[in-house]
C-alpha cells in the first residue's frame, strides 16, 4: 500500500512538474514571444514570426499543460506515456540536429540531458507501474 502510494506521487509529482516547466515557457510565449527566442539567439523580425512563436509556444503550450492537469488528475498512465514519448522527442529531435547540422551548443546540449532525463524519468515510472500491476493480478 505504501509503495503504491509513493508510485501514485512520483508520478503525479512528474506530470506536474513537467506541466509548470511547459507552463512557465507558454506563458513566456504569449507574454513575450521575443523573449523565448532571445534564448537560442534569435530574433523575430515580423508581426507573423511573433504571432507564430505566440501560437507554437504559448498557445499550444498551454493546451499542453490542461492535457497535463487533467491526465495528472484522470489519467496517470496516460499522462507518464505522453511524457516519455513528448521529452524524448524532443531529446531525439536533438540527436538528428546533431548528426544532421553539427554539434549543439551549450544550450542545445543541457536541453539534451534534461529532455532525456525526464524521458527516462517517465519510462521508469511506467515500468514500476507496470511491475506494482503485475503484482496485484
């Protein structure tokens, strides 16, 4: 019982961590769009570049994060898997710039370890679930 309920907030903890890091950059994106890119160095030099880094990064962010709240809150399992799959494509979206363009920057490079940790995090996560299910059947 104690395993499960330790499970139980790992797991809801991880989804809503991952829903207020996603959250801080969505608000970020809506408020400032500019501000998002000054982070990888760029600069949007049109009304339609920071309409689309508003709509790309906050505003389908944020449907991110409610999707997030409520797999937390309805869905753990659910929530774990997206999260697995949405960090380590992000992770592996990396790994092909890498290969394809060159070597990350020092940026690029830390985002690679913390999006393949929190994929991990989500794998582990899924299998100790899935280890505590097979003990109940």
């Amino acid at each position: 019982m104690t395993t499960e309920i330790i499970f139980r907030t790992a797991s809801k903890g991880f989804i809503f961590f991952s829903a207020v890091s996603l959250g801080y950059v969505a608000l970020l994106g809506i408020l400032n769009p500019q501000g998002v890119m000054d982070l990888v160095g760029v600069t949007l030099p049109n009304t339609d570049a920071i309409s689309s880094i508003r709509g790309i990064y906050g505003g389908v962010g944020l449907t991110i994060v409610g999707l997030l709240v409520y797999l937390a809150l309805y869905h753990t399992t659910k929530g774990l898997s997206f999260l697995a799959i949405f960090w380590g494509s992000y992770a592996v979206s990396r790994l092909i710039t890498m290969f394809h363009d060159g070597a990350l920057g020092e940026f690029g490079t830390n985002w690679l370890v913390i999006e393949s940790m929190m994929c991990l995090t989500g794998i582990v996560l899924l299998a100790f679930q899935r280890k505590l299910n097979g003990k109940k059947a």
